[in-house]
C-alpha cells in the first residue's frame, strides 16, 4: 500500500556489504525477539467473528489516509496482522477524531484505539494498558517567548483538536480560550495561514505535517507539558472483548512489530564502515543481555529479602492484622497467632465480622469498612469482642488495598480500658463519699497539736473511741508520726487552705494513703484546724495503675507507629533508612532553632509518619516505575489529605499533624494541598520540607542515582526564599558546613 510517509532510505556501495549488514541487522531483531520472550499461546476468541475499530483518520505514522483516501500506517498494519493471529475479520473505519469519540460512545463502534485515558471517558470506557508514549509540547511562533508549561498560556487562544485529551489536561490548568480544529493537520494549516500562533499537538502528527507544509524554521516547541500513553478501548463492562483484544496483540511478536515500525518510520542511514560497529554493538548487546539475567536474579533475591524483612516487621508488630472484603469476610491473616492477642488463636479466615462481633459493634465495623472501600480513604474504628465470657475493647485502623479488600490494623486495649473504668468508678464513690461526709474528720488546736473534736469516721479509722482520741495529742497517734507537724501553727492561717497526701502504717499492718484537707478556722475566737481526711488507697492504686498502663500505651504507640513508618518503606520501597535519618536531622535543626523540647517528641512523631497518607494511594501509581500522567498526579497529591483524615481522628498524634499534612507546601505557595505561602506554612513543616529534599536528593532512587551532597545543597540555596523558608535554609546550612567532612552526615 503506498505512502506519504517520509522513509530513511538504506545505502550502501556493495551488494556483499548490503547483504551482510543486513543480515546482522535480522540477527540483532531476532537476538531481542528470544530475550523479549515474547511468544504468548493463542487467545480464545470467545465465538467473536467480526469487530468493528475506529480511529483517527489524520495521525501519522499511526493511522492517516493515502492519496485514494484507504486509511493506512502503523496500526493499520497492526490490526491487519492481529486479524491474521486470530481469525477475527477486523472491520476498520477512520473519521474526524470529535466525531470517532461520538460514535464509540454512542455504540456504534466495539473497539477505539489511539485513545489517551482520562476520567470523563472511564465512565464509559475501558481501556487496554498502554502500547506506546506519546510527548505532547506547545508549539508556538518563534517571535512568542517564555512559554514553557500551562500557567504561561493564560491570555492566549491555544489551537486544539476538538476531543483532544489536550482539551481537558488544559482546562484542569485554568486554560479555558481555544481554537478548536477537526484534526491535526488543519491545525498546521491554519498556523502556516497565521491564523493560529500557539497550538498545542501530539508531537509525531504535529512533526510530521509541520515538515509536510515546509513552516520548521517559523515555530518553536516546549518541552512536553505531559506525556499521554496510547490505549485501545471497549465499552464499559465488555471485558471479554477488551481481554481478546490484549491477548490478539500479544501474539505479535517483538520482529513483527518492529518490521511495521522500520516500514513507516524507515531506517537511518549506515555507511559501510561503520558495519563493524554494527558487531560491536551486537556483542556489547549480547553481554547486555547476560547481565540482565544476572540483574533479573538479583532482584529476585532482593525481592525475597525484603518479603522476609515484611513478615519479621508483622511479627515484631503487637498488632492484630487482617485482610476483609468488600462483604465482611476475612480473607487473610498475615502474622502468626501470638498469645497477647487471644482472637488470633480462632480461626478466623473465611469468617465473616459478624461472627466474631455479632453485636452492634460489628455492624459499625462493617459500616466503616465499606465506607473506607468506597472513599478509597483510611478511617478508625473502636469495636468490641466477647472471649471467653468477657468483653474485649480493640481499636483497629482500616486502609484500603484496592477497590474489594480492605487491611485491618488493630490492637487490643482491654485493660487499658478496664483501667480507665475503675478510676472512673473510684472517683464517682469518692464524690459520693464526700457529699455525704462520710469521711475522717478532726478539729485540731496548732498551740499544742491536740485533738479539740472528731467525727466517729476518724475514731473508727483510727481504732480508737471518740473519747480517747479527745484525750491525744496528734503525735501521740503512731499513724501521724511522720505528719508535718510544723504545718500546724499560728503562721498556718496566713497560708490559707492546704492539702497534703500521706501514707498510713496502721497498727492492723494495713498500709493506707490518705489525703488531707485542711482549713484554718476560728471558734469561739479560738484558732483551730479543721481536717477533711479521706482514704484514697484504691484511688491511689488506680492512679498509679493507670500511669502505668498510659507508659505502656505511650510505648505501643510509638512502637505502632515506626511500624507504620517500615511498613509504608517497605511497601514504597523507599531508600532503607530514610524515615531515621529525616527524622534525625529535623530534631537537629529544630534543637538548633531554640524550639522547646516538649514540642520536639510531637515534630518526631510527624517527621517519622510524613507519608502515611500514602497509605491510601494504589500500588499501580504509588510504585509506578515511569512518570505519572496527570490525572495520577491528582490521584497522589491527595495523600497530604489522606495523612489528616487519618492521624486527626486520634487525639493522642493530633499535635504531630503539621507535618504529615503540610510538608508538600511551598516557600512561594506552589506546594500542595492547600497552597499555603510563607509563614502561612507551620515551622516544623518548613523544616522538614528542607530535610525531606535533601535526603532524597543524596540518596539512590530506582530511576537516578544520588546526587553528589555540593549539588543538593546548591540545589537548596538556589530555591531559597522560592520554595524554602530562608531561615531554615540557613539553618541548615551552618549543620552543612559544621558536619561536611562527616561520614555521618547524610
């Protein structure tokens, strides 16, 4: 079929050489067709007979018309060959791409290709994994500078092609006046008629037809504002269809794909000198091969190793952790049953929430976890479990794994709670006891310490009568041997009313504790004391408990939350390390800038929990190994959100919020969530946003290397005042100069 496509044309002096350069061209295809392993068995076509595909009618090399208006190019030949592999007869139409869209939605059509995803059409679409990157610049007349992303096109009518995925990237920018076209090469047109000055065009069509009408010399490109991914897609819900589609495609092999490929794109020139290059090339290619193995099987090892590090981490964590779906049942049980926690010696996998909470707990645990399913946003949730006859207290958080199975974290605080309760009880006796007086009571003379009257409470307390004790001294009681008695003196009644607690040896062996209350009085012009004594040896004991039990507590908190931390590295296989060290070096800097110390532990808090919100984002853009597009950017600026969604609900890490929800904003207001500006943004998250960066900056990542530490910090003193605080720079500066010659300091 012919084509207007331009060729590179092959040229050599010699049949000989032709021959033996190409021959080493078809063994080099052939070498990467065997490691690309491409060979897939045969797609069950599910009884499909024909399929109708359309496409756009004007996107070379892909798809364009020849001079008899027969649509030919790339996917032409694809879907030709893909007929071939499956028997399906392939009917293929090509039309304006505004009016390609309105058909495929109106189900005119099973199958569009050359389609980018974005959110308006995945309510009708479903769409393929992508087959190829498609760079998408702003090109502009080259008297038009400073146009270099989005925000600088504002005051311009941009050309689009109408239904372009440009249309609506542009529009989430604030870009709202276009000129709208019915392809790309009206476009062009209309630009070499001065009737458009800045378009904004996938870049193969738009190179293409900007050659083909001779305008190169007269426009200037960008750099990409984003970079789309080429999708074939069916109707909502057709996934037979879709899954016949992927795997006719998989058939083609890697040699057949790229013999279409050199057929529209054509080859560069070689000149016969350069063949022995050409073995060069195969043999370094050979060895690259080798050495991917060799990688492949190491990554596989590394794999396994951080597998184990993650179980040890479960095992190591005080926590009950569970998978449900989106109907209650338990689906997983991750860690081994540990005796601290006796639900995990039931068998609990298959069950359903309900048959471990069969009250109204269970039926608001339910409740959470389809709400969290269904705003993909984790939440907290308090339930009880009946064991053994006795009520059980959990708090548990649940994060979403994907859109049918949730993760349940949660840890039992029963006794913390039956604690909390006795305390409760006791201080509620306490009021009643004392409201109705039913306590120890003594009137005391400061001149001589002796007892001027009682209540029968006080007597019966202390085993004496009423009269005895009228008879005594207050030292003469052995159980206020150790009283301050110095406290009862005429200079008594210039202090006012006192209070004091003191333990009790009573001549029973019992050891009591005591509160005091006491007042000074006058009476009959007489100066006395009058003592309020009340028995606070259970109150005492419940305190004491729970300061325990709150140590305790403070500890499995903190124990729970590097937990998180290691997990959430784990999982974004994130550098080993990093969490400690940002989490160091903003104490550091924080000590350096005089903060006080009792603010220090909530800044350690919010440092080692920044990501968490990423808790919430999906593996497939969370550990994408490419850029993001820009709707999954969207997607993962939403995790400052998620992080106060989460950590707001609990009292205890609410003072370490400012970090986890506003380490992403920026000096200038260009950051994210909220746009915050300056001083607008809290100092810890300041501080940390410096440290974050330059830890990142030095450290390995799995699509560059580190940086050398002069290049990250003069990558932190040239955005000063732009997207770090000043004085934080600074700060870190003199650490920087300080520590330079340390091994330690990274």
């Amino acid at each position: 079929m012919g084509s207007n496509f331009p060729h590179f044309v092959l040229t050599v002096d010699s049949r000989s050489r032709i021959f033996k350069t190409g021959a080493l061209v078809v063994l080099c295809l052939l070498f990467f067709a065997f490691f690309s392993g491409l060979t897939k068995k045969n797609s069950d076509p599910s009884n499909i007979e024909t399929i109708r595909v359309v496409m756009d009618d004007n996107y070379p090399p892909y798809t364009f018309l020849d001079k008899n208006g027969n649509p030919q190019g790339i996917l032409i030949d694809e879907w030709r060959l893909w007929e071939q592999k499956t028997g399906i007869k392939v009917e293929i139409s090509t039309m304006k791409w505004e009016k390609a869209i309105q058909e495929m939605k109106a189900g005119k059509f099973d199958v569009i290709d050359t389609a980018f995803m974005n959110a308006e059409r995945l309510e009708y679409l479903d769409f393929s994994a992508p087959y190829t990157d498609i760079e998408v610049p702003i090109y502009f007349k080259n008297n038009i500078s400073g146009l270099t992303d989005a925000a600088s096109l504002k005051g311009f009518k941009v050309g689009v092609k109408k239904q372009d995925y440009a249309v609506s990237y542009l529009r989430t920018q604030g870009i709202e006046e276009f000129l709208e076209f019915d392809s790309y090469e009206s476009i062009i047109q209309a630009a070499r008629n001065h009737q458009v000055l800045v378009f904004v065009v996938d870049k193969p069509p738009a190179e293409y037809f900007i050659n083909k009408y001779g305008i190169q010399s007269e426009f200037n490109s960008s750099s990409p504002l984003y970079t789309g991914q080429f999708h074939r897609a069916v109707k909502k819900g057709n996934l037979t269809l879709l899954n016949t589609v992927e795997s006719g495609f998989k058939q083609i092999s890697s040699l057949e794909s790229n013999t279409i490929n050199v057929r529209w794109l054509g080859t560069r020139m070689i000149s016969p000198q350069n063949s022995r290059y050409l073995l060069i090339g195969a043999g370094f290619i050979s060895f690259c091969a080798l050495l991917l193995l060799f990688s492949n099987r190491i990554l596989q090892q590394r794999v396994s190793d951080r597998t184990r590090e993650l179980n040890a981490l479960f095992e190591a964590m005080q926590d009950l952790v569970l998978v449900i779906d989106t109907n209650g049942f338990f689906l997983d049980l991750p860690i081994k049953s540990r005796e601290k926690i006796p639900l995990l010696d039931r068998k609990i996998v298959g069950k359903h929430v309900k048959d471990l909470i069969p009250d109204k707990s269970g039926e608001n645990v339910l409740n959470v976890i389809k709400n969290v399913l269904s705003t993909q946003k984790p939440e907290i949730s308090e339930y009880t479990v009946s064991i053994d006859g006795k009520t059980s207290w959990f708090s548990g958080v649940i994060s979403p794994l994907d859109k049918k199975r949730a993760l349940l974290v949660s840890r039992d605080f029963t006794q913390w709670k039956n604690t909390q309760e006795a305390l409760i009880e006791s201080e509620h006796r306490f009021h009643i006891m004392f409201e109705n007086h039913d306590v120890a009571m003594v009137l005391i003379s400061p001149e001589n310490n002796q007892i001027v009257d009682l209540n029968q409470s006080a007597a019966d307390f202390y085993g004496y009568t009423i009269e005895q004790m009228r008879k005594l001294k207050l030292d003469e009681i052995d159980e206020f041997s150790d009283w301050p008695i110095q406290s009862m003196t005429n200079s008594f009644f210039g202090e006012g009313q006192t209070k004091f607690v003191q333990t009790l040896q009573l001549s029973n062996g019992e050891t009591r504790v005591v509160e005091i209350h006491a007042t000074p009085v006058q009476i009959k012009k007489e100066n006395l004391v009058f003592c309020i004594i009340l028995d606070i040896t259970e109150r005492k004991k419940a305190e004491e408990a729970v300061q325990h039990k709150s140590i305790e507590l403070a500890n499995a908190y903190e124990a729970t939350l590097e937990g998180w931390s290691n997990a959430l590295e784990l999982r974004e296989r994130e550098t080993a390390g990093h969490s400690k060290r940002v989490v160091e070096l903003t104490l550091q800097i924080c000590r350096m800038l005089g903060l006080p110390e009792h603010e220090l532990t909530h800044i350690q808090r919010g440092a080692l929990l920044h990501d968490i919100g990423k808790m919430g984002i999906p593996d497939n853009i969370l550990l994408k190994p490419g850029p993001l597009s820009s709707d999954e950017w969207v997607i993962m600026r939403q995790h400052p959100l998620y992080a106060y969604q989460l950590l707001s609900r609990i009292p205890f890490l609410q003072p370490a919020l400012d970090i986890p929800y506003a380490h992403h904003e920026r000096w200038d207001g260009s950051g994210y969530p909220r746009g915050l500006k300056g001083e607008e943004i809290p100092l810890s998250a300041r501080i940390f946003a410096v440290v974050d960066v330059w830890d990142a900056l030095i450290s390995d990542r799995p699509y560059r290397p580190a940086w050398a530490k002069n290049a990250a910090f003069n990558y932190l003193k040239e955005n000063s005042g732009k997207l770090f605080d000043p004085q934080i720079v600074a700060a870190f500066e003199k650490i920087y100069q300080d520590q330079e010659n340390s091994s330690s300091f990274k």
